[in-house]
C-alpha cells in the first residue's frame, strides 16, 4: 500500500497560521453560522495521524474543551528533548 501525506490547515491570505504574537483568533473573525468544517471531518476520516508543532499543541491545550482529537498526535519541537 502506498504511504502518502496529507496537509490540513488554516492560513490567512497572506499565508499565516497565527498572527504576528501567535494568536489564531483572527480564525473566529469570519462568521460561519452554520458550523461547515470545511470538509475537516472528511479528511480526519482518512488519515491515521495528526503532526503538530509544540505552540499549537500547547494553544490547543489551553483551550477550554476536552482533547479534540481521536487520532494519534505528533508534537514536533525543536527546543524540547
């Protein structure tokens, strides 16, 4: 079976992931009042892994809300051993 690799994620037009004091609040400024995920769910259904940095694991981590992921994640850092 051939391996293959995926990429989700959530940029800005100027193809930023956070903002410029790693904030990602500027990702509620748009309304979605009816809730689309943006076929996320549909790509988590076909993957067997997530890979994350360390700040957006620690981000995801300071959110209020249980873990939010089924999948096996993977923090990648270059400060931590």
């Amino acid at each position: 079976m051939k391996k293959t690799n995926k990429v989700f994620i959530a940029t800005s037009l100027d193809g930023y992931i956070a903002d410029k004091d790693g904030g990602i609040d500027w990702l509620h400024a748009i309304p979605n009042p009816d809730n689309i995920d943006m076929r996320y769910n549909e790509f988590t259904s076909q993957i067997d892994a997530l890979v994350m940095g360390r700040t957006t694991f620690e981000t995801v981590c300071g959110f209020d809300i249980d873990w939010p992921y089924s999948k096996k994640v993977f923090v990648l850092s270059n400060s931590l051993t």
